[in-house]
C-alpha cells in the first residue's frame, strides 16, 4: 500500500512545479485523452518517451513513478489475460472449448496494460508537482465558468483536493493498524483468496473510524479558522500564465498530432 503516490507531493523548484496548475489539470486531461486515440505501437512508444521527458523536467525519478504500477498490477495482469483470452479474433492461434487465443486479442491485451501504465505514470506527475492548495485553485478557475448556473465550483474543487491529500494519510493510518494487528496475532497474508479478504475486515472498521475521526477534527479546524466556502474569498497567490505553460501545450499539442498521424 506503501507503493501508491497518488496524491503524494514532492516540493521542489523544477520547470513543472512552476507551471500554473490550471495548465497541469488541462494537459492531464489531454494526456488521458491522447492514450485512448493511439492506434500503433509507436504512438505508446512517443507518450512513454513524453512522460519519461516531463519526469525528468520534474526532477522525479522513473523508479518513483514505476511505483505507483505496483498496486494496480494485479488488475493490468487480470486484464491483460483476460483480452489474450476471450478477445475475438480470425488470426486464431491456439482454440480449446471456450478459450481463444488470436493474434488480435494478443495485440489488444498489450495496448490494454500500456493505456493502464501510461495513465497511471501521466496522472502521478500531476499529484507530485502540484501542492493541494495550488490543485485546488486551479480546479476552481476552472469550473468558475459553471459557478454561472448555480455548479459550486469551490466546493468541489475542496472536496477532491482533500480527497487527494488524504490518500497517503490513510494509507499511512492503514500500515500502521496492519503492523499492530499483526502483532497481536493476525494473519493477513497465508489461506485462500477468500480467508485473506476475511481477514481484511478487522482492517477495515478501524480504519474507517479513523478516517471519520481525521474528517471532523478537519471539520472543526476549517470552522476555528472562520472557514466559509468561496464567496468573497481572497488568495495569497493569484494564478497567471506564463510562457513556460504556453511551450508545455504546444509540445502536448504537437504529440497529439503525432499520435494521430503515426498510423497513417
């Protein structure tokens, strides 16, 4: 559990913890989008080669970023074999009774687990570089435009930014509960699938006092600090654009073409 950086920040004085973090949110989603319209192997190759130069602007290691991978692992393996499997295809390579392997479920199975990596390496740059705060005025600029018809923009931006941040606390606050039931006996990792899910639940409702306890000591400390919501709200820091953020969406904008044209 230890291995998830999503919502971890790292501090630091890189090209992209300088961007304004409306331009971070805007090319994350445009990087999310991007890896469901490539349609060759080297357009996988061009986004990895993308992240890989974002991370090294960043000043974050791949070995930092690879492993965010390692939880998910198991569902980008499930998946994989799953489409190796079960994908149709007329290239057959190998038939048993239900089960079909086909060149085409092979070639499906691969570009599955890369979409899975890619968004998780693309994604985790965005929590690593950008500060809770800095995320959460970016959101809210953002959704402003809705605040017109009634969208409570502040409000939701608040509600994922902290989303976001308690991620690794409860993480955290879980690690610790697990070594402290281990040593009173507990045991999480030998019996079938079904034995270790049951044993998960002793894990599971402490945890969710804990984090029920964390969310009102939160409460209360908004209100001690005259905490009101977004109206008439001021800002340490006002959020402008810079060359840095127009360079940046030109080079994601440049990749989309890429991609696109590569099959072609």
């Amino acid at each position: 559990m230890m291995n998830i950086t999503l919502g971890q920040f790292y501090p630091g004085d890189s090209l992209l913890h300088r961007m304004d973090p409306r331009t971070k949110i805007l090319l994350t989603v445009a990087m999310i989008v991007t890896v469901f319209l490539v349609r060759g192997f080297l357009g996988y190759v061009a986004l990895f080669l993308y992240i890989a130069a974002a991370a090294r602007a960043a000043k974050v290691s791949l070995k930092v970023l690879a492993k965010g991978i390692k939880p998910i692992l198991f569902i980008i393996l499930l998946t994989f074999f799953l489409n190796v499997f079960f994908a149709a295809g007329e290239d057959v390579i190998f038939a048993w009774k239900f089960i079909t392997v086909s060149w085409t479920g092979v070639k499906m199975a691969v570009y599955m687990a890369l979409r899975l990596i890619l968004l998780v390496l693309g994604t985790q740059l965005l929590t690593l570089t950008t500060s809770p705060i800095a995320l959460t005025d970016g959101l809210e600029r953002l959704f402003r435009p809705m605040s017109r018809i009634g969208f409570p923009a502040h409000e939701l931006a608040m509600m994922m930014s902290i989303a976001l941040r308690f991620i690794p606390t409860l993480l955290e606050e879980a690690d610790k509960i697990m070594k402290a039931q281990k040593a009173r006996g507990a045991d999480f990792e030998s019996g079938t699938l079904i034995q270790r899910a049951r044993a998960m639940l002793p894990l599971l409702v402490p945890l969710f006092v804990s984090a029920f306890r964390r969310a009102d000591e939160l409460a209360l400390a908004m209100e001690a600090r005259c905490y009101r919501g977004g109206e008439h709200r001021t800002r340490l820091k006002v959020l402008r654009f810079s060359a840095l953020d127009g360079w940046t969406a030109l080079s994601m904008a440049a990749l989309i073409v890429l991609v696109v044209w590569l099959p072609i």
